[in-house]
C-alpha cells in the first residue's frame, strides 16, 4: 500500500447534499489533509434511475462553499479518470470477467420471471438460490454466444467466516452463509455499488474508506472482492450514526422530520457554510488535547485524527448548529454583515438595509439571517401597542410614571444638539438621578414609548439614536399622547 494516504468522496448525483454525505465528505477530506494525502472526488451515477438533473453542480458547489478542494475529480481530471462511473462501464466489465475467471464469480442466466417465482415459492426472502452458480463451462459459453441475457453474480465461500478490521469499530466477523451471492454486473452492462466503489478504490489508490456505519456488516463481502482479486485492502473507517432529535426529545434517525437535512436547505435557512462545517466536525468526532469547539477548515485539518472519532451514534443537535452560527455571525466584519444579511430583509425594511447602526445592533442578537426582519421591527414604526407594556416589576415602573417621564424627559431630548447614544445615555441616567428613580425605570418608559414593543433588540439609546432625533421624539409624543387619552 503506498505511503500517501488517500480518500474519497463519491456521492451519488441524487438531490440535494444531505448532512449526513457532508460529515462523510468532511472527514475523508480531513483525514487526507491531516495525513498530507490526496482528496478524490468521485460522481457514482450507475443507478441512473434516481439521477437528478444539476445534482453534479450541487456537489461542485457545495464542496467550493465549505472549503473542501479535491485534488482529482470530474471536473479538474487526474492521473485515475475518469472519475464518472457511468463514464468507466468497460472497466467494471473488464475486471468482473477477470473475476469469473478467477472463480470468484459467474454468470447467471436466470430470468426475472424465474427469481419472482422463487421469492413467492420460496423461503429466500430478496436471495438468490445460486441456480447458477456451478453452470458446465461449455453451457455459459452457450448461452453467451447465443447472446443471452445475463448477470454477473459474486461467489460467496459457503462455509466459514469473513472478518476485516475497522479504525473506529474495531473486528467485524460476519458467517459466510449469511451473505448472498450478490449482483456484480446487471443486466443492462451497469455495475451495482456493490462491486464497481471497490473497482474504483483499487485503481484509484485508495488507502482508507470513509463512509456511514450503516456499510458496516456489508464489507465483508467487498473485501473479499479484493481478496478474490489478490489486492490490498484499504483501511476502513466507518462513522457513527447521524441522528436527530424532535420536539419532545426523542432520538431517532436524522429525516426531515427534525428540521432541514441538506446543506443547501441550511444555507437558505440563514446559517453560514463555516458554522455548519465547524458543528459537523463534533457530530461524531472532538479533538484531542484541547476544549477548542471553533475551528475553521484549515485549523481542523491540524487537529483531525482517526482516534477522535467516537462509535456511538451522534445526535444533530440545531440548538447547537445556531450556537456556532450565532457566533461566526458576531465575528464578521460589518460590510459583510450587512451584505449577506441584505437579500433576508422583507420589503418593508429594505430602506433600512444599508444602515450601519441598525446593522450593528441586530448583528450580535440574531442567530440566523431570517431573524434580521424581527429585529428591525422597531424601525417599522409605532405600533398601536397595550400600554401595560410600560408596567414592569423589576423597574417597578407603573404606566402614570411612565408618563411623568416621558414628559419630563422630552424638552430635554428635544435641546440634545449631539444625537448619540452615548450623549442620550448620559441624559437619561442625569434624569434618573433628577427624577429620584431608578435608571432603569427611565430607559423602560422611552424604550417602550420609542418603539411600542416589549423585545427590541437594543436599549432605549440605541434605538434612539438609529431612529433618530425627529422621529424619536415625534413617537414618544405620540406615547404621551396615548397614555394620557
């Protein structure tokens, strides 16, 4: 086996890119990098049934936006292309032929009528009865030169055991007799998974096999294809389940029924692709050596090893997903900030998009990007608000106080030639002090005179000093007026 670690990311072109394909993709891109290896990207398209039109672009897309290069693929080629299964059919015949001659598999003439027959008739279930299987030599010749149908099926060992050795679960034995003398080649010349992924491994160099636990029990049968074939085996690494959580705490596998499950749907969802990256690598896996939870791309391939990856089955946890991108929301620069938050602002507060104060207020109390219009609510205008809201027990604020200082309050906001929220908070406090109330009690009237709401995302200042002096003033008259009527 050579020394270069070498991995794969080899998605089927089906849809959208669900999480679960990007943990995979993430940590062979990770191994590979941690070990200084290559990153193939390769398109596995042969169940040509289930292709969907721009899946590829999705793939393309989607590794470019996280930051996973590959360094061979479709679309930059490489020394092992091509790297499109549909494209590489003479090869998986080639050596499934090979493989007959080896005595490892064989050709079965049977027809799709006769195997319906045999799962009413029988106790098979979805098996094969190996009808096939010990055909005269001069038969299959027969039949071929007469061009009959055919599949070309991989030869079990009946008896005994096949084992293989997995970096995160350890031996995995599994009895022979349990394994059915699985479909290699179809009829119709395309390759099943099951036979051509091992192919491609091989010639592509692949030293180590990341994919889903769910491949667990089904390996044995592929190493002994590369048994069969005299090769070596890669090492493989299977991952933890991915699981998801509903609304009343129960765990089960990760569908749409717990949230959005593609990268894609997130991404439009508000959450940004480093954030998801950056909680993904913690959906099975944690560092060693450190309590560090944010990391970009390139720091975790400093980090990454196969020993952090854990057996137990990992729970996508979306209250954590927006804890992470609550933070890289916080640590934007504010242009960019401000443009990506653009395209989520509703109609009715896009004049207020390009405001960089407003900007700066919503940046650190938003999670995702949709949450932008609930914040800038305030901006909209006054509400024709319950004034109740102006009681508050931890201020012990009462509506008629509220009016009191309001209306002390207004011909001094009205002599402020300095409209910032520094100045306004000075004044507030000084009225306070003047008033013998808590500071608090004064900031809880103008803020609810100001914006007639009981969340916003700022202090009375600071909403303020983005709504500026006219409208500031001209709203908490209209509170005034309101309370006193």
């Amino acid at each position: 086996m050579s020394k270069e670690f070498v991995t794969r990311f080899a998605p089927s072109p089906t849809g959208f890119m669900h999480i679960g394909n990007l943990r995979t993709a993430l940590y062979a891109f990770l191994l590979a990098r941690a070990n200084n290896g290559k990153f193939i990207l390769r398109i596995e398209d042969t169940d040509q049934e289930r292709l969907v039109e721009g899946a590829v672009d999705v793939i393309y897309s989607t590794l470019e936006m996280t930051g996973m290069t590959h360094d061979e693929g479709p679309d930059i080629g490489g020394p092992n292309g091509p790297y499109v299964q549909s494209e590489r059919k003479d090869i998986y015949m080639k050596y499934a032929k090979e493989l007959v001659e080896k005595g490892g598999a064989y050709y079965c003439f049977c027809s799709k009528e006769r195997l319906e027959k045999l799962h009413e008739d029988g106790d098979l279930g979805a098996g094969y009865d190996r009808h096939c299987r010990n055909l005269p030599k001069e038969e299959v010749e027969k039949n071929l030169a007469a061009g009959m149908p055919f599949v070309i099926r991989q030869k079990m060992p009946l008896e005994g055991s096949t084992g293989y050795d997995d970096s995160v679960f350890g031996h995995i034995e599994i009895e022979n007799a349990e394994m059915q003398d699985q479909i290699l080649i179809k009829a119709d010349g395309f390759p099943t998974y099951n036979f051509c992924h091992v192919i491609d491994d091989h010639l592509m160099g692949v030293t180590h096999v990341v994919r889903g636990s769910e491949y667990l029990t089904s390996t044995p049968k592929y190493v002994l294809l590369y048994d069969a074939f005299g090769w070596e085996r890669p090492v493989y690494c299977h991952l933890p389940l991915l699981m998801g959580k509903d609304a009343d705490g129960n765990v089960s596998k990760l569908s749409k029924r717990h949230g959005s499950v593609s990268f894609q749907e997130l991404v439009k969802n508000g959450y940004l692709p480093q954030a998801i990256i950056n909680y993904m690598a913690f959906t099975g896996w944690c560092p060693k050596d450190t309590n560090e939870e944010f990391f970009t791309i390139d720091e975790l391939t400093k980090v990454f090893s196969i020993d952090g990856i854990s057996k137990s089955p990992a729970v996508f946890d979306y209250e954590k997903l927006l804890w992470f991108n609550n933070h890289y929301i916080k640590e934007m620069p504010l242009d960019e900030f401000m443009a990506k938050a653009k395209p989520y602002y509703s109609e009715e507060y896009a004049a207020f998009a390009d405001n960089e104060k407003l900007a700066k207020l919503i940046q650190t109390r938003i999670s995702v990007f949709p949450e932008v219009n609930e914040k800038a609510e305030f901006v909209k205008g006054l509400p024709d608000y319950d004034t109740e809201l102006f009681v508050n027990k931890k201020n012990k604020t009462t509506i008629e106080q509220c009016a009191d200082i309001i209306e002390y309050s207004l011909p001094k906001l009205k002599d402020v030639s300095d409209w910032s929220n520094d100045t306004l908070f000075e004044l507030l406090k000084g009225i306070a002090e003047e008033k013998g109330v808590k500071a608090g009690a004064v900031m809880w009237a103008i803020r609810i005179g100001v914006s007639g709401l009981a969340v916003t995302p700022g202090g009375a200042t600071e909403l303020m000093e983005i709504l500026g002096k006219d409208e500031s003033i001209k709203r908490l008259e209209t509170s005034l007026e309101k309370i006193r009527n």
